[in-house]
C-alpha cells in the first residue's frame, strides 16, 4: 500500500487561506507578529492536515536544538551501556534528548556517527572513541561541544572525563595482595587502547610496591569483552589453581564474567581456587554468581560531569578525574577462607 503523501507547508497556509510566510512565523514564533485569529487558523489546518515541521529544517536557524548526541565503542558492553543510560538521564534532565550511537569498535562507524551528529546540529557530543582515535576537530570547528569519556586524548583543546585508570588497576591489584596472594595473573584489553595499557601499568605496579615481579606473571590482552575474557582465561589457563595463579586482576567486568565462565567450564572455583578482581562495578557483575569484586566505576557522576561540561563548555577544560571505590562481592574470597590465606578488608 503506497503511503499518503506528506503536507506540505504549502497545504497549509493554502487550507488556512494565507502565505507560507505567515505559517512559518507561527511555526517559530516569530520574527513577525500574526494576529491571534491567523494564528489560530494556521493551527486548526496544521491539526486537520496532521501537519509537523521539518525539525531538520527548524534547526537550521536555530541555535539549539535541544539534543546531544553519544557514542559508544559496544553497546552490549555492561560498562558503556549503563554510561549511556546515566548520560540519558541527565540529558534529559536538563532538557535535553540523546541520541545514541553504536560504533561496533569500527573507526569509520564511528566517523560517520560524527558527521551524522554535526549534520543534525546536536548541542553537544559525548565519545567514548574506538581506541584513541577520536577526531574531534571537525565537531568543534562547526560550534559543537564535545566530551570525551574513559579516554585522554592529546589534544589540547580536549575534555576529557574518566577515573584513574591506573590507580584503579593499582587498587584492585592491591587488594589482592592484601589477601596473601604472590602470584597474579593480568586480563587486559588489546595494545591499541591506552586505558588497558594504563591497567596494565597500575597492576605491575602495585606487584613492585609488594616486592613482587610482573615479569613472573602470566598477561593476557584481549578485547574488553565476555568472549575476551574466555580467551584470556584460556591463555593464562596453564599458570592458574594450585601450582600457578592463585588470583587475577581483570580489566573489565565483561571480561571477568567470561573469565568466571570459562573457569566454571575447567572445573575451578572462583574465589575457592583463584581469587579475581575487575574494573567497572556493573549491576551484571553484582549479580553474578559469584559477584565480583570490582572497582565501581561513578557512572552518575561521570554522566554529570560530561553534561555539565557539554552545557558550558568554557568551564572544563583538559581531564577531569572522578573518584572510584572498591566495591566488594564473592569473587577475592573476602567472606570465605582462601587457600592463600584472608586479608584485612
């Protein structure tokens, strides 16, 4: 069945027995004065015709359009899912709808989102980039605002909002320690991506401060994901239980889930015979069985700040860090006894 045909606004102003001039200034309030009694013929046609102007058209002489746009590396992601949620929700608290994108960790994919973006006129952008490639000129060269979460960029004219990434990898590792563990295995995400590299940092670290050394450790780089975590859990598989690995730093909630997965599947107990640690604090990986012990990311607050920054653009500039904690669950044996021993929360 072939569609009806769109009104146009020259239906309009043609049923309201007027000008397509007189129909524009009542569609943007201005910037001449129409009578009360035009006004409402204009209104009572655009009803009848079931009329809506073209907001693409609208934005085009407009300073704001009252949207901002986002996007995400992986939606299915735990992480970026439940940040696009808190950015919504602040959006729109703020008057503003969100637009969200999905790059599929594909760099063109998310060019094109760019430009789509820049294209509508978003008020604002905010980016998680695939790896560190965001390029963000463009965007700001026609007025547009943008924010860049869970990367630091060397720009800079860039803001850019996330916790510590190295700090929080120093922090988990630490706990770990804490709990008697000598020998810790590392889960990453792949080389491109300095926010792994940064994890990969604050682990290694955190074994030097406890006079352990990395180089003695198994290390796995996969893609922040549940199928990366089963392929590291499979790379680092011979060093675990017993005789090797008695714990793990992992570098991303998804990634863990598909670590506490692969190791279910290979007979071992988490925490019972190796003890594990992510980043990230999703409400999947509280609810797992076992529930991990991870740092929490400050997704509402990450959220705030972005928007906040999107809003006055003038008053954030370079990295803005947010504080993260430790939030504790079943996966480092805290609440159980552990072969390695127990230590002091």
């Amino acid at each position: 069945m072939r569609s009806a045909r769109r009104a146009t606004r020259d239906d309009v102003a043609r049923l309201a027995k007027t000008s397509t001039a007189v129909v524009s200034y009542v569609i943007n309030n201005g910037p001449r004065h129409v009578s009360d009694e035009r006004r409402q013929r204009v209104l009572t046609a655009m009803a009848a015709l079931n009329y809506y102007p073209n907001a693409l058209a609208q934005n085009l002489g407009a300073s704001q359009t009252s949207t901002f746009g986002m996007i995400v590396p992986n939606i299915s992601n735990a992480y970026f899912s439940e940040l696009a949620l808190a950015v919504e929700d602040e959006s729109i608290g703020h008057g503003r709808l969100l637009f969200l994108g999905n790059s599929n960790e594909d760099s063109d994919r998310e060019a094109a989102y760019l430009d789509s973006f820049i294209r509508q006129r978003v008020d604002g952008i905010v980016v998680i980039g695939v790896a560190q490639t965001v390029t963000i000129e463009r965007a700001h060269r026609a007025g547009i605002a943008v924010v860049v979460v869970d990367r630091d960029l060397a720009q800079e004219d860039a803001v850019t909002v996330s916790i510590d990434h190295h700090d929080a990898a120093r922090t988990a590792t630490r706990h770990l320690v804490e709990h008697g563990h000598r020998v810790i295995a590392c889960v990453t995400g792949p080389e491109d991506q300095v926010v792994a590299s940064e994890r990969l940092r604050g682990w290694a670290d955190a074994l030097l401060e406890a006079g352990i050394d990395p180089a003695e450790q198994a290390v796995a780089r996969t893609p922040f994901s549940l199928a990366g975590g089963r392929e590291a859990f499979a790379l680092v598989h011979d060093r675990l239980g017993k005789d090797g690995a008695t714990a793990m730093f992992v570098g991303s909630d998804d990634q863990a889930r598909g670590v506490l997965a692969a190791a279910h599947d290979a007979g071992l107990s988490v925490p019972g015979t190796v003890a594990l640690v992510s980043v990230d604090g999703t409400r999947e990986g509280a609810q797992g069985s076992p529930s991990l012990t991870a740092i929490q990311q400050p997704y509402r607050e990450i959220a705030h700040t972005a928007v906040a920054a999107l809003l006055n653009p003038e008053g954030l500039a370079g990295h803005v860090y947010v504080e993260f904690f430790l939030r504790i669950g079943n996966s480092c044996g805290c609440n159980q006894t552990h072969g390695a021993g127990t230590g002091a929360e």
